[in-house]
C-alpha cells in the first residue's frame, strides 16, 4: 500500500497566508518562525490547480487524505460563506472536491481552523489569544474525551452540510499530543455520529525515519462478536515534507523520498518492509505560492518510485484502515480442507497464504453459495476473487464478508 497524506488543503483559501499572523500573535510576537512575509503570499489556491492536481493524481494511480478545513483560519464557513469570493465561486470549489478528489481521496476536517479554538456555544474564537487557544498547541491538554468529540463534531458536521463524506479526522499540528487516549475515542465517537462510519481513522503521528513501525495500529476494539462491533485506526506517515512544507520553505527534495538511483530513501525502506508507505505534504507547499515546486517534486517522486517498483497499490486511508481492521480482527481457523473466516467487518482484497494439496483449487463459501476463484499466473497478478500457487500453497485474494464464510481448499 502506497498513498499520499495532504495537509493543509481547503477551499480556495491559501491558508499558510492567513494562518502566519495568527500563530504570530499566539507566541506574542516571540517566535522567528512566524516572521515571513506573509502579506507578499497569494491568498487564494485556485481549482484550475486543485483539477490539475487531481487529474494527474488519479492518471497515475495516486491516492490519499485531503484535508478541507471547514473554517479556514476564521475567514469563513464553508457551509455559509467565504469573505473575499462569491458564493457560486465558493459552491463551485466544493464542487470540484467532490467530483474530482473524492473518489480518490478521503476527506478529512483538520479540526475546525487550523488556528484559534471555536467556542463551540457562540461559532467566534476564544477571545484570548494564546497556545491555550489555538488548535495547533495547548487546548486539547487535559480536554476530557466527550469534549475533544463534540469538538470534533463541530468540524464534520460543516463538511457534512456541504456534501462532503468523513470517515476519519486529521489533527492539525500538535492538537492531541497530550491526549492521545482522548483523541482515539473522540475521532470514534465523533466519526460514527456524525457519518455513521464504520471503521473510523485519524492521523495525528509521522515517522519519517528509523525502524519504528509505521503500520496502522488498530485501537478502542469492542463487540467484534456482535452486531455491533467497533475499532477505530491510527493512520502513521512515514516521511516527513520535503515537498516544501506548509510555510513555502525551501524543499529538501525528491531524494530524500528516493535517490535518483533508485537505491535508497525513505520510501525504499518502508516499501521494502512491507508496510504501508505513506508519504506526508501540505497543499500550501505543493502549490508554492503559485509556482508548484511541491507538486514537481511529488511528481518526480512518484516516477521513480514507479521505476523501482512494480508492487505498489495507491489506497485511501480508510481502504488501509479497513484492510488492517479486517487483517488484526477476522478469526481464521483451518481445518484440514478449508479456511473458516469470522469477520467483524467486510474487506475488499482480502490476501491469504495457505498450504493445499496439489493442483487444488479454491472456492470460497458465502452463505452456502460457492464461487470458483480464478487462476492467475503470479502474485502481482492478483485481484479480487483470484489465486496464484506458489510452492506447496496459494495465495487467495477475495472480497472478504461480514460474518462467517469459508474458503475450501479440497475442490
């Protein structure tokens, strides 16, 4: 699994520009990180961009998380109205996400600003101006769960009004670092009321170098035997942005995504583990104030991985949320001509590897149909409801069924 982590995104909103001065006067003026010249800073990310971006993307298989934050930096409410652009300009970029990102990405609110608190009870931000205050540092510290979900709520409720499908939540900046607990069960709560999603995720964490696991980690599990079960999956990048960051700065390259030969860097290393490489940007540094240094990056980034590999499956994070929710939760046990499979829920793809007698074929049971899988002449060859021998096995690949099914082995 392959896929792309976009940060940052919204509508028409360039919010790198806007959020500058904010994040300035949090850390009282005291903080040279936030000393750019943001004024000379385009304020707008137009959907001439958003289209070229998408259409390239899904030309070459790439999938993700696109971030819209619903309040961009308190200039505006996209389920209201944007300051600065029309209404049907506004109506039209929401348009275009659903149309040309949507089916390749999943949507994610990055809380409700990206910068100041909402008092939730008046819609304005928090008077003061503080970290205690500002959805990037202090706020969810010692927040109680039920208010990280109502808060959460707030967010997915104005993508919800504006036609936009969540089944997972990104945090901007530090917001639940301190309460990481917290956090898990508020995107739970939050994602399932709001969107009734079945297998919630979030990203909140990257590791952009050494051995750590960047495989999903699947939390909160409860009544996997009923009707009723629940997990929720804690998505990890595994580079850090070096297509030029959220501030315009300058990019550390391709290389450090993979060597011109084809050698070495990050994504090798997570590819080669067999985990799922993530790769991490924000939308204001693909753009780069209008002269897409982010993007050509990216682009030579995909052509080499594309070079060096030919294994690679661009997913959603919640196609790899529920692989991994599927693969850590299905009961399989084998008895001596089948694999029995009870599955809390479904998964699309499904891959086993087991031993069977020669020249045996297998069938899989669902609900007392039978359906013959196909023989395909190699792994990279497998797609749903196919098979590949390798050795004294198969690997099966297979639209996997909610409940009870089998995959005979003996036929």
């Amino acid at each position: 699994p392959i896929g792309l982590i976009i940060d940052d995104s919204t509508c028409l909103v360039n919010l790198n520009r806007f959020a500058m001065p904010q994040f300035d006067a949090a850390f009282g003026g005291n903080n040279k990180a936030y000393k750019k010249n943001w004024r000379d800073w385009p304020v707008e990310i137009p959907d001439s961009f958003v289209r070229k971006f998408g259409e390239w993307c899904a030309e070459n298989g790439v999938k993700g998380k696109y971030s819209v934050v619903p309040y961009p930096a308190c200039v505006g409410r996209l389920d209201r109205m944007l300051p600065g652009w029309t209404q049907a300009e506004l109506e039209r970029s929401i348009e275009l996400v659903r149309t040309i990102m949507m089916p390749n990405w999943d949507i994610h609110p990055e809380m409700v600003t990206h910068t100041r608190v909402i008092d939730l009870k008046t819609g304005h931000p928090y008077p003061e101006i503080s970290l205690k205050y500002m959805e990037n540092w202090d706020w969810t510290t010692n927040r109680s769960a039920e208010e990280i979900t109502d808060y959460m709520a707030y967010a997915l409720n104005i993508l919800k009004n504006i036609g936009l499908n969540c089944e997972g939540i990104t945090t901007p900046g530090g917001f639940g670092s301190r309460a990481r607990p917290q956090l898990a069960k508020a995107t739970l709560e939050s994602v399932r009321s709001v969107f009734k999603a079945e297998i919630p995720h979030y990203f909140r964490d990257v590791y952009e170098s050494g051995s750590t696991t960047v495989a999903p980690k699947v939390q909160l599990v409860s009544g996997i035997d009923s009707n009723d079960p629940r997990c929720v999956v804690s998505i990890f990048g595994c580079t850090g942005d070096w297509t030029g960051s959220w501030d315009c700065s300058t990019p550390e390259g391709a290389d450090k995504f993979i060597t011109p030969d084809l050698s070495s860097g990050r994504m090798v290393d997570v590819i080669q583990r067999g985990e799922p490489a993530i790769m991490v940007c924000h939308w204001t540094g693909i753009f780069w104030n209008g002269e897409e240094r982010g993007f050509k990056i990216f682009q030579e980034v995909v052509r080499r991985l594309k070079t060096r590999f030919d294994n690679l499956i661009g997913m959603k994070l919640s196609e790899i949320a529920r692989y991994w929710a599927a693969k850590e939760l299905t009961g399989i046990e084998k008895t001596n001509d089948s694999l029995q499979f009870k599955a809390p829920f479904s998964c699309p793809d499904f891959t086993v590897k087991v031993k069977v007698e020669k020249n045996k074929s297998p069938v899989l049971s669902v609900n007392g149909e039978n359906k013959k899988l196909r023989e395909v002449g190699s792994e990279k060859l497998l797609s749903s409801d196919t098979f590949t021998r390798q050795g004294d096995g198969i690997i099966a690949c297979f639209t996997l069924s909610r409940g009870k099914s089998r995959l005979l082995l003996s036929i």
